[in-house]
C-alpha cells in the first residue's frame, strides 16, 4: 500500500480508502464488514470514509463497534453532514453542524474525526455562517480538517475566500471515473492549485468498470443492478457502455491486473489524486481493490483505456 498527503493538510492517508455508503450498517451483516475492516487494515489501508446520513447513523454505529478495540491514531477518520438526519435535522447551519459533529462522534465512539466533510453544499444557509461553524469544529478539536463533496466550481473558490479567518478546505470528494470525468474540467484544477486533495467516489461506476456486467446478458444476481439500487446505475447500464468496457479487458490481462485494478490505477495516476473510495461487502473485494495501489502500468496503456471509453463517457 502506498501512502498520500491529503491536501496541505499533513494528515498521510493510504491511496485506497474503505466506504461505507450502501454497505455497512445496512446492507452487509456485521460479521462481514467486520471481516472487510481486517481485511482493510492487513492490507495497509488507514484511511475509512463514511457520514453521518448512511443508514441514518448505522454506518457509523457499525463503525464506531468495529475500530473501538484499535488504537485511535492507527486509522484516518472521514465523515460527512448535509442531508437530513430527520424531519427537522438536515443543512448546514451552524445549529446543525453543532449538533451534527457531536452525534457522530458519539455513534463513533471517538473525540474525534480526521476529516470533517461537507456532503453537498447548503444553498439554504449563508456560506459565511457554514465555514466559521465547520471552523469552529476543528478549533474545538472535534476534526483535524475539512472538506466537501459535489460542490459547484464557484461555491468552492467563494468560500476559499473566506480562508483565513476560517479554516480551509483540504479535500474534494467528486464522482470520478473512466467513465464519469466532470470534476477535471474545473473543480480538480482549483482544487490543485489551492493544496486541496482529492478523495473519489464511485472509482468503477458503480461497479460497471469491473467488467461484471457483460452486454446482451441478464443481470448477474445479487448484484447491485439487480437489487435495490439499480436506480443509481442508470446510463451506465447501456449497452454500448458494457460493449466498450469489455474492451478494456485485454488491457488489463496486459497489465497484469483485473479491471477493477486497471480502473483505480487509472485515477492514482491523475493530478491532484489523494485516494479512491471503495466499496466492499466482501473481504475479497477489499484485498482485489488495495491491490490496485503501487501497480506500474504504462501510462500509454492507461491512456489506451481512457481513449477505449471516451465516446460513451457518461459526464
């Protein structure tokens, strides 16, 4: 496993980061998210992202179970806050993310998080009183550093205007992969130019990437097309988008690696990345993915795979 700065911020995180989103606390059992965080941490992954919204605080809960037997500075810790919590509890207000931070340091069992994350940005709630509250969470010890998640190119340059007096921003948490490339055209580049790392999410478009689902063929069952969260798969499911993906195939038997590695070391290879989020509800999962860091591929081969998907590229 190899190790990244996240951001300017100092804090040293694996490039593989273990999710939670849909899994753990929900739809995986305790026994095997158990198995998939042993897994993690054999494999020399420190670095574990969750928020508070995932299960309504079961991620969390599940979590804060599952790491309080380890030492505390053995593992980077991320969570996020934005969407509603209850009827009367989502944004971010000063009162929520007040509220919000000590709720989850509760359900984690720690005085602490690594990183606090803004999950969506709050239109809803001056920008000015977001940052001096997220600030204030970080004076007060309850993170180490801040970040955000799926916010607009202006919405980030404006509250970097607002630092200092407030604290920075040391992390992006975009949708990126071959297949989905919206934060290249502007937020990564005002990320890099400002000591702002990025974490991504959704590295093999949710699961498309790994070559599982074969064009012309029925869904492969128990998979996440197949059940309850297909609706989040959408266009990717196309079948010009499974016909391409199958051609990255030989390129990965190329490279030595399966197409879930040649995926994930695609993006370790693009500027300004920190880490990518994987999702796993098996320990094997875990271990295929953490393979991913360290691999030497040619870049001319990396850049085969991008040209391969470039026309039916989602974003």
């Amino acid at each position: 496993m190899q190790y990244r700065q996240l951001g300017d911020s100092g804090i040293e995180v694996s490039e593989i980061c273990l999710g939670s989103w849909l899994t753990y606390g929900v739809g995986v059992d305790d026994s095997a998210g158990r198995e998939c965080l042993d897994a993690a941490f054999d494999a020399g992954i420190n670095f574990i992202d969750t928020a508070n919204v995932y299960g309504r605080g079961a991620a969390e809960s599940f979590l804060g179970e599952a790491l309080k037997s380890r030492a505390r500075d053995s593992y980077i810790l991320a969570t996020k806050v934005f969407f509603p919590m209850s009827d009367s509890d989502r944004g971010l207000s000063a009162a929520q993310i007040a509220k919000q931070i000590d709720a989850s340091l509760t359900r984690l069992q720690t005085d602490y998080v690594d990183l606090y994350q803004c999950h969506r940005y709050d239109p809803e709630t001056p920008l000015e009183e977001t940052m001096a509250a997220l600030s204030e969470v970080v004076r007060s010890g309850k993170a180490r550093a801040i970040g955000f998640s799926e916010w607009a190119p202006e919405n980030i340059e404006a509250a970097l205007a607002l630092c200092p007096p407030n604290v920075k921003f040391v992390s992006s948490q975009p949708q990126y992969s071959l297949l989905y490339r919206r934060a290249e055209a502007k937020v990564i580049p005002i990320s890099i130019a400002n000591g702002i790392g990025q974490i991504v999410w959704s590295p093999l478009a949710m699961g498309v990437l790994s070559g599982k689902y074969l064009p012309g063929t029925p869904l492969p069952e128990g998979s996440r097309a197949s059940g309850e969260d297909a609706h989040f798969m959408g266009r990717y499911l196309a079948e010009p988008v499974l016909e391409a993906v199958q051609k990255l195939r030989p390129l990965a038997e190329q490279a030595g690696c399966s197409m879930a590695q040649l995926a994930v070391a695609w993006l370790l290879a693009q500027p300004g990345m920190t880490s990518v989020i994987i999702g796993a509800s098996r320990a094997s999962q875990v271990r295929d993915n953490a393979a991913a860091s360290g691999l030497a591929i040619d870049p001319a081969l990396l850049n085969e795979a991008a040209a391969i998907l470039e026309g039916v590229r989602i974003s």
